[in-house]
C-alpha cells in the first residue's frame, strides 16, 4: 500500500514537472527548454562557448556543448539537503580567467563533520583548491579587475578576496525591521506590542558594473514576507564604501541578479513563500530593470523556484529551475 | 455474487482489524491517562488581557496522552496515513526519533488525532491537565520553573537556553518532576501544543473570525511568563515551520 502510494506521488510530481511551464509576458521574448535530465540544475557558466551546469542532487558539473551532447565536466562535490530539506551542494559556478569558481553549500544530515569542501569556496584548474571555507553560506558571486566579490548567505555580508588570497568585509547587512501588521497575521499574541521585529537580510546574488557600483539582491528573512525582497545599489562599493541605496523594492524573494550586455539588470524571482507549503511552485519570475527608463519589465512568470541567471555570449539568458528545467530565453528585439 | 459480497466483508473486517492494530500501538508507545472532570479554574486575572476573565468550569472526564507526539510516532503515522511528514523530520536534531515532532500545521496535528479516533484538547482541557483542579501555574504547581524541571528557555524572552540539558527540544519525557499529578509529562515547556477550536476571546466569546489556531504550554524558547498554564498563543494554523511547535491527543471515552 505505501509503495503504491509513493509511486502515485512520484508520477504526480513527474506530471507537474513535465507541465510546469513558465509564460511569457514580454511577447518580445521566447523560451524553449534544455533537456538534460539534471535533477536540481543550480550553477550556470560559459566556458569556450560549451555552457556548465552544476547539479545539486549528485555533486556534479556538466558541460553541455553546441551539439547538444552533455557530459561531466568534474564530479566528487559534496552534495545532499540541507536541515530544512533543500538540496545543497555546488549552488554557483562560474568561469573567469581559465578557472572555474565554485561556491559550495551542503550541510546534509548524514555530512562528515569538519569536511573541508563544507561551505567552501572553491578553486578548480585541475584540480580543487580551497580558497576559504570560513564561511557559512557562500552562495553567489562576482569579478571585478581579479578580485572576487563573495556573498554569505548566512553572515550576510560581502567579502573581498583580492589577487594576493586577502580577505576583507566589505558590507554587513543588517536586520530588517518588519511592520508589526505583517507579523501580525502571523500571530496577533506574539508580535502585538509595539517593539520593532527584525528579520535577516539575506543577500543572495550580486552584480558589478563597469564602474565598480556593486548591486545585491535582498531575499528577505524567514517568515519571508511578500513584497520584501529588494536590490541594493552600493555606489564606490568595490572601495569600501558601506551606504546602501534601495533601487528597486517590493520584490518576492529574487535569488540572483545578472547585468545584460545592453547595461540592464535581469532579476530572477523565487517567488513568494506560504506558510504551509513553503516556497510556492511556479511563482517564480524574470524581470529585467532598464537603469534608462528606470522600469522594471516582467519577462517571464510561473517559474518553478529558479535558482541562476546567465547571459551566454550569443545573447540568450539561460535560467536553472529546482524543477529540473533550464530554460533558453531569447529575445527578438 | 455471494463470493464478492463476501469478499467485500472479509476486507472490511481486516481494515477494521489494521485500523484498530494502529490504534492499539499509538496507544502502547503514548498511553492515555485517564483526567476526571469536574469543576475547575479557568483563566487568570493577573495573566494577559486574553486571560481574562478567571472563571469555574464544569469539565468532564477524558484521556490524554501521557507524552507529547515523538518523531517515532508520527512517522508511524505518515507510514500508515500517507499524509505528508512534519517540516523537520530529516533534521539531525529536531528529527530524532525520541524528541517531539515539530514543524507541523494545525491540521496536519488535528489529521493525526483523528486518523487515532482522538482530537486534539481544547484549551479547557489542557488547562484541567495542566494545572489540576486548583488553578496551579505549571504542571508542577506553582513553584517557579527551572531547569530541573522543564525544558525552557533563557529569562529574557524568547532564546534557548542549555541549563536544563537541551539546546531545542528533549526526549519526550525527559522531566519527570515536571509531571502533573496524574502523570502527564510535558504539559509545561519542551514544545509550544496545537489546541482543539479557534482563538476567541473569553470576555465576548469572539472566535475572531476564525483567524488563528492556540497553542499552550510554552517552549524550549520560553521563559516562566510563557510557560503559565493559562498563557495563550495564537497563532496562524497554516504555519508549520515553526521548532517549538507540537502536539498530543485526548479522548473522551463513554
């Protein structure tokens, strides 16, 4: 009876997988979809025109190439779930100066203590080098003139890794106080009286421009409340300056940011959390910011908890999608 | 015709026999302890407004389960049910098989009792339970709680602390001083438990449009104040991430 029953389940979700699709809202725009059979695509890179992508449910990188032709690229990351049940491993991957960049999670139930890939940020040429796993939640990260600007996801602070391996806190980022209204429909005995309540303000992608202004989205802390996700801008950034302006808020949970080649932003939506199914499927969006016109545009919507944005060198945005898909976005402007 | 009739009879009879099996293995790893009714203190007028007013309540006799719903339990359960697991079955630590299950919604706890012929208590109840007939604080009775006696938290409101042995949640009764007079373990501290009905106010018997769920009992998290017999959290019952959030059953037995 209870093979049956999780069988039923598993070709349920099958199902869902199969119709997950996200729509189109800039007709402009068009998607089509990579098939790859990974299970939890993350980590997105370009390498010599062939696109990487990382899988958390096995650790392992793939190559995919202008044949179509997929094959591990490296294997032997740690990987597993986490302690609220989401897949960890290599979230974010990227390819800069003929090294691949790895930011690692994993803190799976069953892990090795003390394993030195956990919560590292990784090195690989040939083989993996350990740049630091000093960290608690490395998650995305950017370049800017060889130093590498780190995001944690659990400090939620920004490091700044320079050539010569110097580690320095550039940002911390701290507290939100949530409007006791929002808590309230929560629970109207614990959070009626009139001190503020704080959430944590999680950085979860980050963006350089050409000028060194660094942009990081906020996800928001748990209870994740709809509307509370933001992008910072922090002018001089790169230089140490810590003042933070808001460039966009009322956003659901966006995971990752990327700069287009035409200067504008794209911005990838988890989308909002409930609380009795936790992050919703198929709430997830891309938008893109025009800095010109100071306009939010939404591109796509229903997207199923996406991870990464990527924009190849042709020009097409690519997305991960927890769901298993990876979505080839083009636009025919 | 008459072998289908039959059939039909012989699984029914053998669902009637499984379900009974499941009922009577609930029962032999979380006994249910006999509270006898009667008249009681209800309320606290030096508690919160939503406390007020203090009054006698008639009540009459039930069965509670003797430990808060374990890990081991629910997945029992989830096994038998096919109904989904608590948030954080697979935690390292909240997921241990002994402690109590945590991170469920009120329905998900309510599905329980009821899969067993059971619900969960009503706040009059818990109260019974908890603070006997004479309107005590605590399980225990009015002395003040410490570390010998409840899984609490810290004196400023709401951390965890380690005094009592346990950074979260503890074995299901891990505190036998802190048991009430009938033997009933837990009903103050470990895990904050989903009661029966909706969030109203005593004064005007408002349900409060059937917003929010109660808790009672306090927490790993809580300090003396929450962990009053009469404290009453309200809370969203759609929520179910929350690691100090648990339950167990009562029945009324004629």
């Amino acid at each position: 009876m209870k093979i049956f029953f999780k069988l039923f389940l598993l070709l349920f979700f099958a199902n869902n997988i199969i119709l997950a699709k996200p729509t189109i809202v800039d007709s402009s725009y068009s998607y089509e979809i990579l098939k790859t059979n990974i299970t939890y695509p993350s980590g997105l890179t370009e390498k010599k025109g062939d696109l990487l992508i990382s899988d958390l449910s096995n650790g392992k990188i793939y190559s995919y190439n202008n044949q179509n032709n997929l094959e591990i690229y490296y294997e032997g990351l740690p990987f597993g779930f986490d302690v609220m049940g989401y897949p960890t491993g290599p979230y974010k991957i990227k390819f800069y100066n003929d090294k691949l960049y790895i930011s690692q999670g994993w803190a799976d139930i069953n892990r090795l203590e003390d394993h030195i890939y956990d919560h590292a940020f990784l090195e690989l040429e040939k083989n993996i080098t350990v740049i630091t796993n000093d960290l608690w939640n490395p998650y995305d990260f950017s370049f800017y003139e060889n130093d590498i600007y780190l995001i944690d996801s659990g400090k939620n602070n920004i490091t700044k890794i320079d050539k010569n391996n110097n580690f320095f806190e550039l940002i911390f980022f701290d507290k939100i106080i949530q409007k006791q209204e929002d808590m309230q429909v929560l629970s109207p005995t614990e959070f009626s009286n009139t001190e503020p309540y704080l959430t944590d303000s999680v950085p979860t992608g980050i963006a350089i421009n050409n000028d060194g202004t660094i942009y990081v989205s906020i996800f928001g802390g748990f209870p994740y409340f709809k509307g509370s996700g933001k992008i910072l801008q922090i002018n001089d950034g790169i230089n140490g300056n810590k003042e933070s302006s808001i460039l966009i808020e009322n956003l659901n949970s966006p995971v990752d940011i990327e700069f287009l080649s035409d200067g504008n932003l794209a911005i990838l939506e988890m989308g909002t959390f409930d609380y009795e199914k936790e992050f919703a499927q198929k709430d997830g969006r891309l938008l893109i910011y025009n800095f010109k016109k100071k306009k939010l545009n939404e591109i796509l919507k229903k997207l199923d908890r996406p991870q990464t944005i990527l924009q190849r060198k042709n020009g097409d945005i690519v997305l991960s999608e927890l769901s298993g898909n990876i979505y080839i976005v083009s636009n025919y402007k | 015709m008459f072998f289908y009739r039959l059939n039909i009879i012989i699984l029914f009879f053998f669902f009637l026999i499984s379900e009974s099996f499941a009922e009577s293995l609930f029962e032999k790893k979380n006994p249910f302890i006999f509270i006898k009714g009667g008249e009681f203190v209800f309320g606290n007028n030096r508690g919160e407004e939503n406390e007020k007013p203090q009054t006698l309540v008639n009540i009459e006799n039930f069965y509670i389960n003797m430990y808060e719903i374990s890990n081991e339990i629910f997945n029992d359960y989830v096994s038998l049910s096919g109904n989904r697991n608590s948030y954080f079955y697979e935690h390292f630590y909240l997921g241990k098989n002994t402690h109590p299950v945590v991170g469920l919604s009120w329905k998900d706890a309510s599905d329980f009792c009821k899969f067993y012929n059971a619900n969960l208590p009503t706040e009059a109840q818990y109260e019974r339970a908890t603070r006997g007939l004479n309107g005590n604080l605590y399980s225990w009775g009015n002395d003040e709680p410490n570390p010998k006696l409840v899984n609490m938290g810290s004196k400023e409101c709401c951390n965890p602390d380690i005094k009592d042995g346990y950074e979260a949640t503890s074995p299901v009764g891990s505190f036998l001083l802190g048991k009430n007079e009938e033997g009933v373990m837990d009903l103050t501290g470990n895990v904050w438990e989903w009661m029966d009905g909706w969030y109203y106010s005593y004064k005007n018997n408002n349900d409060q449009e059937k917003l929010f769920r109660v808790l009672r009992g306090g927490s790993w998290k809580n300090n003396a104040w929450k962990l009053r017999s009469t404290y009453r959290m309200a809370y969203n019952g759609d929520f179910r991430f929350a690691a100090n959030g648990g339950f167990r059953c009562v029945k009324i037995i004629e």
